[in-house]
C-alpha cells in the first residue's frame, strides 16, 4: 500500500507538521507493508496554475521546472491519501488551494475511489470551514473522507497531547481498515459517477481533441472506458 501524506502549511515546523509526522511515523512503526511519502508543499516552491489548459491538451502541466509532475505521479499511483492544512482565515491554505489546480486534482479524478483523511490545525476559528474545504476537495477529485480531524492549536499547549495523540491512533486504526475495501462506500460511488457523467465528461467530449490528456488519463486507469465515451 502506497500512502501519501500532504503537509499544505507553509511552516516548516509548525503545529501541522507535527501532527502530520505523528501519522506518519504512526503509520511506519505499526504497519511495515505500506510505503508511506511525506510532502510538505512548502518544500516546492510551486508556481501558480496558468490556467492554459495545455494539461487538458497534453497530460503534462506547460510549467516544466517546478516538480509538479513528479508529485502528481506519486498521488497518481498512491492507494490512499492524508491532507493536512492550518486553517487560515477560517479555510485551506493557498498552497493547497494552487496544488489542486496544478495536479488537476478534479478534471482528472486523481483521487479516484481512493480513501482519504482531512485534518486542519486551528487557533481560534475556522477549524470546520477548512475540514469541510478539504473534505469537498477529496470528494470532487474522485475520492472519498474516511475521517475527518480538527485540532486545535491552544497557546502554550502541546497539540500533541495524550488527547490528540488518541485521536490520531483511533484514526489510523479505522482509516487502515478502508484501505482494504474492495469498493468505496455507496454515496461516494454515487456522487463520483454523478461528476463524471453529468459535468466533467460531457464537457470534455465537447473538444476531445483539446481534452484528450485528460480523457487518457481516465481510460489509463480504467475510470472510464474508451467506448463509454464514445472514442475509436
């Protein structure tokens, strides 16, 4: 099992790293068959999407010298993904907000029947404005939140404590067990088809040509066949 976590703070040492790098050595130390990769976007230095659609054209992002396609692949070929994000102003980070355009997290249904975890680390407010942004994230990329994990961040206090340590455990605990579905869970099923079919591939079919990165992609990993969308 291939998991990624996706650190979307820009510090690099800061509340939600931490919580982050607890999943990840929770995850290496209890379960030696997965490959567990840690991103911390800040790490990157992204360019903003140019909203050129030559990925949509070609499959490959027109900006070449920023790794972004190397990132892309790593969330293409993972089983499972674990976002994290500090709630700025009461939603995600702009990291995350350019790294879902960048990787074409929605056209592409990158997240495809993949289970997920959302966690965002707050102070005062906006904890569940930046779950829920998250969560929509996953579910309009294909994917689908098996838990979901607001902490927050008190002055002088550890967001590691015993309590928060006990909350990350309980959710591995159940994330790890989804990983082995042989099928997410019906409404995710519903909704996912419900994206594909009445938005996203009657739109692309108006220009396959100008659209056949994307159309590719999904006849590569067997979202949608080549017949269904009505291609020789």
């Amino acid at each position: 099992m291939n998991i990624v976590i996706i650190n979307g703070s820009m510090g690099k040492n800061d509340a939600t790293f931490r919580v982050l790098e607890y999943f990840y050595h929770q995850l290496g130390e209890n379960y030696s068959n997965m490959d567990i990769k840690f991103i911390g976007l800040a790490d990157y230095n992204f360019e903003y999407c140019l909203n050129c659609r030559e990925c949509y054209k070609t499959g490959v992002c027109a900006i070449k010298d920023d790794r972004i396609e190397e990132v892309h692949a790593i969330l293409k070929n993972s089983d499972g993904i674990i976002y994290g994000s500090t709630a700025n102003m009461g939603g995600i980070s702009g990291l995350l907000y350019n790294f879902q355009q960048r990787t074409r997290t929605t056209a592409e249904q990158l997240l495809y029947h993949k289970p997920c975890i959302v966690t965002a680390v707050y102070e005062n407010f906006g904890g569940m404005a930046a779950i829920n942004e998250l969560k929509r994230m996953v579910i309009n990329g294909g994917g689908y939140v098996v838990r979901s994990l607001p902490i927050k961040e008190f002055p002088n206090q550890d967001p590691l404590d015993e309590r928060n340590k006990g909350r990350i455990e309980n959710t591995i605990e159940h994330y790890v067990r989804n990983l082995f579905r042989i099928k997410p869970p019906l409404p995710s099923r519903v909704y996912t088809a419900l994206m594909i079919h009445l938005f996203l591939k009657p739109y692309l079919l108006k220009n396959p040509d100008m659209n056949r990165g994307i159309l590719s992609s999904w006849i590569e990993r067997n979202i949608i066949g080549r017949k269904r969308l009505g291609l020789n």
